[in-house]
C-alpha cells in the first residue's frame, strides 16, 4: 500500500480521529426574548461548521465550489442579492423574525403545538432544518427540538445583545435568524433550539416537497487506480463530489478485510466510490480527471504497488457509464498520448464494500500524500 507507509505495518494502526466540540452554557437566559427591540446589530458570522464535501481549490478556473451536507444536501450559502430575493416573499412577521433577528411572542406561533409527523424547513430558502422525530414540548412557548436534521444546515454566532451572552441559530443555507440553541434540552444531545415558528414551513411526511426543499438528484461512479489513499484524495477535491470512499470491489470474497484483499486471491480491487451532482460535474469529466491521476497503462501495479487489488478499472453503474468509458478509452487509446496500450478495466460495478475504517480520509488525516496533483482546475476549465 503505497511506498509511503510499509507494508508490514498495515492494519496494525487504526486512526481515530476525534472531532472536539464545545458548547457555552447558557446561564442568563433559558428562552427566547419577547418585545419589539430584537432587531440586532451587525455582527461578523461565525465559521460555517465544515461538511464532509466542503473542499475548496485555489487560484483555479473551476466554477464555485458547492458544499453539501451529508445527507445529500446542496448548502452553498446563497449570495445576498439572492437572499434578497426570497425574503421580499415573506409575510411582515416572517421578514422581521428571519431578516431582522426579531422574536415572536411565546405561545403565539402556528407551530408550538404541532403534532403532526413532518419536516420543518427555512421560510426563506426552503432547506430542511429539523424533524417532528426530534421535536419536544419545552414548556416555553416556542417550537423546541433537541436536534436538526444535518448538523450542516444550521450554522451558530454569539449573540451579545440584551446584554448578555447566547448562541443564536441561523439557516446554513441563507443565513436567516431561526432563533437560539441551549444547553438544557433531553437526552440523547441535552440541547434544546428554541425556534420562531415564523422562520419555519412544515410539511407534513407524505405531503410534495419543493425542489428546494429536496436532497439533490446524485450519481455513483467507481474507480481503481492503485492505492485507494491518493484516489479517494484526488476525487474529494473535484468540485461536485458529495462523498469519496475507499473500498473493495469487483471480487469473489463478501466483506473482505485489507489482509484478504492483499493476498490477491479474492480478485478485488482496491477503489474508490464518488457520488456526485452531475449539475456540476459530469461523468466524462470524472474519467478525464482519473486519467490525468494514474498510469492506465500499467499492468496490476501502480507505481511500487504491485499486485492485482491495483489494477487500473473503471466499474460503471449502467450501460450508459459503460459506454462512455468504453468510448472516452478508445479515444485516448487513438491519441498519441500514452506510448503503450491501456489496460483500464472496463465493466459494470459488482457489489462495493467499504474499506476499514483507517483507510478513510487517509491523506487528509495523516498528511501523507501519494499520487498526482490536483486535475480538476484544468478538467473542468474544459469545455463540457
């Protein structure tokens, strides 16, 4: 497995890596504030909290990176103008709760006593925020839950009007005010979000969904191009690709371990699988971008990995990814680009199995690079 970590190491060290949080407690305020003085001072954002597909690239002639949440949502946070937009369709309460951080009145909102089983989505730009599955009565008098659906779609900021110290809560989306988080909620978080029923449109389960309000339509691609460390790193960097996974595929062993796979006697190969949003980026310009990343003409290897789990393949998910590949190879094949054959496999995708868990996000983890640099600027500078 790559000439930078030796082999007579694997899986010997599983890497766990431990993402820290804090949350302040709130000690001055237990609930939302009432009144009509909540229109707040400006104040810088806070960080957007980082997705698994928030991937930037610098200096490069790549369209603008979008940010997707892990369960499959587009929140690139939506420009101004665009904000502007939207918000001249609300209701004068909704405007001033969302758009001036204003609060409404406990037990008055449409919302507090909901039952109904459902989504709760931003008024504003539709992005789905929490579930009725989370939702409990808090006594306060505004619609309370003790989780959002995606950690990616609500982002925080300190809140140091009224004088005092809180965390208020906004669309990650379009950064409208929804209201604040505390620390006195149930199990299993033991946070409680406090929001504005004016911020929220609920959509009772089984009832159509806007557009907006929906997980993006994805495609399913896989690629082998010897260690699975630097492909899988290569791809989280394409714009337009949601999740990058290490795995095993296309051999005869169900759920093989790293150590089977090494011995090459179940005929798997180490791959990757990319999902992505095809409105961003195509098929075709996932397959220019893996041959600019490995050597399609070696035999079972890669460079100083030798052995049949490095073999070069593309593994299609239907006939038309099959006949793309099969075409785009033949071309490259035809150019004078490569001075001996191709020997990429080409064929319809058997069963994935993710590899162990310290095989994933490998590169990002360790700091430990293989592989070429980054393709996409230059893919995608392309001409579709």
């Amino acid at each position: 497995m790559c000439d930078l970590y030796s082999r007579g190491m694997h899986g010997l060290r599983q890497l766990i890596v431990s993402v820290g949080a804090t949350l302040a407690v709130m000690l001055l305020c237990a609930c939302e504030l009432t009144g009509a003085d909540q229109a707040v001072a400006p104040q810088d954002p806070a960080p957007m909290p980082p997705t698994s597909s928030s991937i930037r690239t610098e200096n490069s002639t790549v369209p603008t990176q979008h940010t997707y949440s892990r369960s499959g949502f587009d929140v690139t946070p939506l420009s101004e103008a665009r904000v502007a937009e939207l918000a001249t369709k609300l209701t004068p309460e909704a405007f001033r709760v969302t758009q001036g951080s204003g609060t409404e009145p406990a037990f008055c909102g449409n919302l507090v006593d909901n039952k109904l089983h459902g989504v709760y989505c931003c008024v504003v730009c539709g992005l789905p925020l929490f579930s009725s599955e989370s939702k409990f009565n808090s006594g306060t008098g505004w619609p309370s839950f003790f989780t959002p659906v995606d950690a990616a779609h609500v982002s925080e900021r300190v809140d140091r009007t009224h004088g005092m110290e809180r965390t208020e809560i906004n669309c990650a989306r379009c950064r409208s005010h929804l209201g604040h988080v505390f620390s006195d909620g149930p199990r299993p978080t033991g946070l409680r979000f406090c929001l504005n029923s004016a911020a929220l449109t609920f959509y009772e389960k089984g009832s159509p969904m806007p557009i907006v309000s929906q997980p993006i339509k994805t495609e399913t691609a896989y690629f082998a191009g010897g260690c699975f460390w630097g492909v899988e790193h290569v791809f989280q960097e394409a714009p337009g690709v949601i999740t990058a996974t290490s795995g095993y595929m296309q051999g005869s062993v169900e759920r093989p371990t790293y150590e089977q796979v090494c011995t090459g006697k179940t005929g798997h190969a180490e791959a990757v699988q990319v999902i992505f949003d095809p409105s961003v980026i195509s098929f075709r310009q996932l397959l220019e971008g893996f041959f600019e990343l490995h050597d399609p003409t070696q035999v079972n290897r890669q460079g100083p990995d030798s052995g049949t789990q490095y073999r070069s393949g593309v593994f299609c998910t239907d006939a038309a990814q099959l006949a793309q590949a099969r075409e785009f190879i033949a071309k490259l094949g035809a150019s004078t680009r490569f001075s001996a054959p191709i020997a990429t496999q080409v064929e319809l995708a058997k069963t994935f199995y993710p590899a162990e868990d310290y095989h994933q996000d490998y590169v990002q983890n360790t700091g430990r690079v293989c592989h070429v640099g980054n393709p996409w600027p230059q893919v995608l500078g392309a001409t579709k």
